[in-house]
C-alpha cells in the first residue's frame, strides 16, 4: 500500500536528517488526511452513526494516487509560473517535491500502453462516435485509475472515437 510506503520514507527520511524530503513528505501525508476527511463526511451513515451498507469506501491507492497525481499538477502549474515570472530558485524547490512525490506514484503507462489500453476499452464499450465519450470514460477511469493521465486518457479517447 502507498500509505506504508510513505509512512516508511517519513522514517527514513527523518533518520537521514533530509528535511527537504521530510517536509514534502509531511505535505503528502496532511494531503491524504484532508482528503480522507472529505471522504468520511461523503459517506451517507444511517441514524445509528454506522456507514449504510450501500457506501462502500473507495480503493485505498487509487485515492491516495488522485491525491498524489493532483499534488504534481500543481507543482508543474508552479513551477511554469516561477519560470515564467524569472524565479528560477523557486522553481528548483517545486521540482525537487515533485521528484519525492512521484516517488510515491505507481509506475505510469506509456503512449502506446496507454493508447492500446483506450482501444481495448471503445471495442468493449462498443463506442462509434464522439457521443459515446462519457460511457468510454468511464471505463477508463474505473480500469486506468493512477496507471494513466486522465487529461491525456482524454484525449487518447476523443481521437480513437473521432
């Protein structure tokens, strides 16, 4: 699971006294509580306070992979805002946390797994044309989940559909 490997990096992190990893560590972790937050107060719960047995809590990794993913989005948004704005040193830190969290991340398909994956995925939703993109989508997200780029998978499914 993602979580013991991070808990694990903290330690070891903590050991070799490498406060630039701890730190981004720390982010994650308070990250992953927030989310974790969001999740519970989703869950419907009967008048008892006990989770209805139709809430089912969604994959561990999978959720801590969106958090992760949304974590390096927005460090690359920051670190083309600091270049851009001639803050090189700030940018130098934003790609050394991205470095740490994608550490964490699951391996990434390529282009071509990645596009053989989509069109395995339109042959089994039976999808011809653009209007059948939610229905294909769906399945990727369900079946791509933290292997795949979502904005990418996108747009892998609008040319394979198109």
């Amino acid at each position: 699971m993602i979580r013991d490997a991070i808990k694990s990096a903290l330690i070891t992190a903590m050991k070799a006294r490498e406060q630039a990893t701890v730190g981004t560590i720390r982010l994650i972790q308070a990250a992953i509580k927030n989310r974790d937050i969001e999740e519970r107060v989703r869950v419907p719960t009967a008048k008892n306070g006990e989770a209805r047995t139709g809430a089912s809590p969604p994959n561990d990794d999978v959720l801590v992979s969106e958090v992760l993913q949304k974590m390096v989005k927005q460090r690359r948004e920051s670190i083309a805002m600091f270049e851009s704005g001639n803050r090189p040193e700030l940018a130098a830190l934003e790609a050394a946390e991205v470095a740490v969290i994608e550490g964490f991340l699951p391996q990434q398909m390529d282009e071509a797994e990645s596009a053989a994956a989509i069109a395995a995925l339109v042959a089994e939703a039976g999808a011809t044309s653009v209007r059948d993109m939610g229905k294909v989508m769906a399945l990727v997200k369900e079946r791509l989940a933290g292997r795949a780029d979502m904005s990418r998978a996108s747009a892998q499914v609008k040319a394979a559909l198109s």
